[in-house]
C-alpha cells in the first residue's frame, strides 16, 4: 500500500470516528479550523527538518511527489489524521467523566473562581 493510499484512509477514518462513532464533530467547530493552522506550521517545520537534511526520505514510488516544506503533501493528510482522532478520543473520554479534573468545556477550579 503506498503512503498516499494509506493517508487518505486516515482521514477517512478519523472523519468517521469524529463524526459518527465518537460524535464529537470536531470538524464542524469553528474553534478547530482556527486553531488547526497552528498545528499546520510546526510540522511543515519539523518535516521541513526531517526532509530536508534526509533523516526521512520516502520512496519516491510510495508518494505523490507534491512537495511542501520539502516533505510530502501527503504528510499533511497524516498529520490531520493523527490530530483529529488525538482530538476526537480527548474530547469523548473527557465527556464521560474519565479524566480526573473539570469534564471537557467546564474550565479550571481556578477559573470558576475567578468568575464568581
């Protein structure tokens, strides 16, 4: 399987966990698409390091060949995999009470004090 093929089954599988298996729909925030270009810069610049210098190099015949930064285009199709499904378990697990501090959108102890 090239690493192309295997890129676009991430997103397709961490689109169907988003939004139909865990429902969080992350992808439907506002707040994800502002903030997800943050995410976009640091690793273009990790993989522009990695790439460049030759640490990693793909095999020419497993990708594309669309080059960003020096690494694949499809490194980006990796990473959104990767940190929509990291999101995505994040935000379930937090609604159902299974992190020890405030459930997901309820804010510090801190910050409830603060607001009172």
């Amino acid at each position: 399987m090239s690493y192309t093929v295997a890129a676009l089954l991430g997103v397709a599988g961490a689109l169907v966990a988003d939004l139909f298996v865990l429902r969080t729909a992350l992808v439907r925030r506002v707040v994800f698409w502002a903030t997800y270009p943050i995410i976009i810069v640091f690793q273009l610049l990790s993989n522009g390091i990695l790439t460049g210098r030759h640490i990693v190099i793909y095999d020419p015949d497993a990708i594309l060949g669309l080059r960003i930064a020096y690494a694949p285009v499809e490194d980006l199709l990796f990473g959104f995999a990767m940190v929509l499904l990291t999101l995505s378990v994040w935000v379930w697990l937090g609604r159902r009470g299974v992190q020890p501090g405030p459930r997901a959108g309820e804010g510090s102890k801190l910050l409830r004090r603060l607001r009172r």
